[in-house]
C-alpha cells in the first residue's frame, strides 16, 4: 500500500522537505497516511497539492559557489516545471503563478 504522502514525494523526482509536504496535506485536506488509489489521484486536493510541491521547487533558491551549483535547477527546468504547475491549476480551477510578479499600478488611492 502506498500512502498519499508517499506518492507526493513520488512525483517530485527532486529532494523537497518532508515538513514541507505534510504542510501542503495539510492545508489541501489531505491524511498522508491515506492509502493512494485512483480517485485520490485524480481529486482536486490531491492535484493542488502536487501543483504546490512544483511550486515550491520553482520558488526555491539556488546555491553556488566557485561556478558550481548545488541542487539548482536551471531557468530552463523552472519555466518548464511552471508550465506542469499552471496547467495543474487550470486543470482544477485554480489561478495560474508566475515566475516574476506583474508590476500594478497606483492612481490616486486605488489599485488597479
């Protein structure tokens, strides 16, 4: 049996921390301890959870030193694991992240 904490970790392919996995359970409503079957895999709470996990690897910042990088993805590999999130998020009604912020604009008291 596989738990659905198990199977998050699963699908990354890239170290992330455990407590960082069991917050997004938490915040998506999901018992990691739960046995993982197809109708979980395919729920929105599950699905918003793997998008959050992608996230977080998108969000992550890069170490080097001496011109070597530790644990970095690349802006290549961040753009592509973007696209993966965004359709996630589309996919279960969610709004869509971006690398950069968009900038706003101030006219007078109101944001717009």
């Amino acid at each position: 049996m596989k738990t659905i904490q198990q199977a998050l970790i699963d699908e990354i392919h890239y170290p992330i921390p455990i407590g960082f996995v069991e917050n997004v359970m938490i915040k998506r409503n999901l018992n990691g301890d739960d046995e993982f079957n197809y109708d979980i895999s395919h729920s929105n709470e599950y699905q918003g959870a793997l998008a959050d996990c992608l996230w977080s690897l998108v969000q992550a910042i890069n170490f080097s030193e001496a011109d070597k990088s530790f644990g970095a993805l690349s802006d290549k590999d961040k753009k592509l694991i973007l696209l993966h999130v965004n359709s996630i998020y589309d996919t279960i009604g969610e709004p869509s992240v971006e690398l950069e912020p968009k900038p706003k604009v101030y006219v007078g008291d109101c944001l717009s």
